[in-house]
C-alpha cells in the first residue's frame, strides 16, 4: 500500500515508472508483464515491495516541486488511510471490548519499577479504561495509586496489566495427575499466594524441580506435590482477563457506519501519537525502553499461537501508521529526508547539489542498515 500510494501518484503527474513490485526480486520474479512503459512484477521474498521511479524526475527540477514533495509524501499518506479503513471496519464488524478501571478489583500487576504489584490506580476520571494507561504513560504523567490505605504517586511506567487470580484455565498434555480445569491455586512450597505474578515470582526462584502445590476446588482445599515440567511450567496454562468476566467484566460497545469511520480515524491518531511517544521514551533512561526495542522477531512473538483475525488486523494497522511515522523523519534514503531537501529546495529557490543528495542519501542507507542490524542481534541475544 505505502508503494502504491508513491506509484499513483508518480502515474498522475507523468512521471515515468519504470516497475512496480510486489514482495522482492533479487535474482528473478515469479511473475512479470510490462504494461506501457512500467514492468508489474511478483518477487519470491515476501518482506515488502517496491515502485522504481525515474530518479531524475524526482531529485531534479524537471517537474514542480510541489508535485515531487506529493509523490514522496504519498506513501504515508497510504498508510494512514489504511490504518484509518481497517481500524473503522474492525470498529463495525466487532465493536470495542474494554476493562474499565473501576473494575480492576484486584489493582495492578507490574513488571517495572516504581508501581508495585496490587497497587490499585486512583486518577479518579482521568483514566477511565485500561486501554487507555499506556497512552497516559507514554505521555509521561504520573499516576495515583493507592497501596497499604495510602495514595502514592508513581512516575510512568511502560507495561501495566490488571491483576488477576491464579486460576487453572486449562492442564496441558504433560500434566501431572491432580492439577484440574478450574482449580484456584492458593500456595506454592508453603508460601500463600492468590495471583499470577505471585505465582510466576515463586517459580522464577525456585530451587529444584518438584514444588508442593496448595489449590482450592469448589470450596475444599488440596495438597500435592508436583513435578515441574519444560520452562518452570507446572502443567497447566492460567486464565486471562477474557475467561474471568464474573471476576473482571468487560464492557463492549458498538458502532455504526459513520460512528466507526470516525472512531477509526481517531485510533489512527492515537496510535500515531503512541509511536511518536514511543519513540521519544526510547530515550528516556528513566523509562528504559530502549530495553524494549526489537526486530521481527518480537513482532513475531506478540502473536497467539492460535490464529485472530481481529488482533492481525489490528497489528497490521498499528505497523501501517508505524511505517508511515518512521518514513516521514528526515533521515536520507528514507521519504522524509526527499522532503525534507524539496522543501529545502523550495525555500532556498534553487536546486541543491546533487553530489550532496546522493552522499546523504548513501550515509543514510549506512545508518538504517546498521540500526537494523543491531536491533536484530539485541533481539537474538534476548531469545537467547
């Protein structure tokens, strides 16, 4: 889409293209057929595509300046309208499910540092869904929150969830005999617990292999002893906000046609502003999101095992805005630093020096290689 957009636009103000591809062809294609004076073509890697332009047309004043800043612009503008078009459909076809802050019972569960585990958020109506903490946090504002009878306030954190009671929502394959479906666990090696975090923080320190499990089952308690099986897991797979409606309920709400569109565009913003937020805390030590970054390969990890329409969808939308952002700085090789020497170029009233553009443009592409590069290894380092 964001090709498409560069490839439109480039057509509409006769700017010769030379090929429009989808997916990468080094080496051959699967399918090609040259139609006019531009080859369509199919690559065999299917990590993007790209629209080849007449680079004269585009870096010299052959044509307006005001056309070239359009066909470099038009890019992200794609991604943007396709953000905004999936976000709205996804908002028509299934509506909004949220957490209201009011029904989080049992406070917060954290993995940084600052907020501690049960504290229970008091921002009165400032915060009314958890949805909406990390837009909150990204903006860097402190939140209230009550620990021990006491309000406290908590500078920003990155991830917050809802606490939630550590029970059996289903016992996989390798399961020790006695673990069962809707079992409550209430101790482990006789430490009391109640909550997931309370449970993955006692067998993240566990010593040995085999642990004594204390659970409840319909009202009457139980003991045994449990072998641990593959990465700390005791054989069985604990609930999610989804399968505790009784204990955290949801709320949902529905949207019309014209109702979605602007909502749609909304989440756009929201999304775009997050990125920008995102990307500035990256900076932060105090935040220390930098530990954060990461390739594919997270991206990849995000994902349930079991396939969801609704959560690819809305991936593919948050990733469209995000390359729509990332496109748009002023680094050369990428579309904004293009912008950035039209618009030079129109203020300066004469063309800048080639040499200059094409140095700029290679120290760029040196840039975002090694950038990518060392996200990559950081990543495979933290797989590790």
């Amino acid at each position: 889409m964001h090709e498409l957009g560069h490839f439109l636009s480039a057509k509409l103000f006769k700017i010769r293209v030379y090929r429009f591809v989808i997916f990468f062809d080094p080496w051959f294609s699967i399918f090609e057929k040259k139609i006019g004076s531009t080859v369509y073509g199919i690559g065999w890697l299917p990590l993007g595509g790209y629209v080849k332009i007449n680079q004269e047309q585009i870096t010299r004043p052959s044509k307006p300046a005001w056309q070239r800043l359009i066909v470099m612009l038009s890019g992200v503008i794609f991604n943007v309208l396709l953000s905004i078009a999936i976000f709205s459909c996804l908002l028509f076809h299934y509506g909004e499910t949220y957490l209201p802050i009011k029904n989080i019972k049992y406070g917060l569960t954290v993995d940084e540092r600052g907020i501690k585990n049960g504290d229970i958020i008091r921002n009165g109506k400032k915060i009314e869904r958890i949805q909406d903490l990390p837009k909150s946090i990204l903006l860097g504002k402190d939140l209230t929150v009550e620990r021990n009878k006491k309000h406290i306030t908590s500078p920003p954190q990155l991830r917050i969830f809802p606490r939630i009671p550590a029970i059996v929502k289903n016992v996989i394959k390798q399961s020790p005999a006695g673990v069962k479906k809707g079992d409550k666990i209430i101790g482990i090696n006789f430490h009391h617990v109640l909550f997931i975090d309370q449970v993955l923080e006692i067998l993240n320190k566990k010593k040995s292999d085999t642990i004594r499990l204390f659970i409840n089952r319909n009202g009457e308690r139980y003991e045994m002893k449990i072998k641990m099986v593959k990465n700390n897991k005791i054989g069985r797979n604990l609930g999610s906000i989804s399968d505790m409606q009784n204990l955290l309920p949801l709320e949902k709400k529905y949207y019309g046609f014209l109702d979605s569109l602007l909502s749609g565009t909304k989440k756009t913003w929201e999304s775009l502003t997050a990125q920008i937020n995102i990307f500035k805390q990256v900076f932060n030590i105090k935040t220390q999101a930098y530990k954060k970054v990461g390739s594919i390969l997270s991206l990849t990890k995000s994902f349930s095992p079991n396939w969801d329409w609704e959560y690819f969808w809305i991936i593919t939308a948050t990733f469209s805005i995000w390359i729509a952002f990332f496109n748009v700085l002023p680094i050369p090789s990428l579309d904004g630093g293009y912008v950035f020497f039209i618009i030079i170029e129109m203020i300066m009233g004469r063309q800048i020096s080639e040499k200059f553009v094409e140095k700029s443009t290679l120290i760029g592409i040196r840039f975002l290689s090694l950038l990518m590069i060392l996200v990559l290894i950081w990543d495979i380092f933290r797989l590790i």
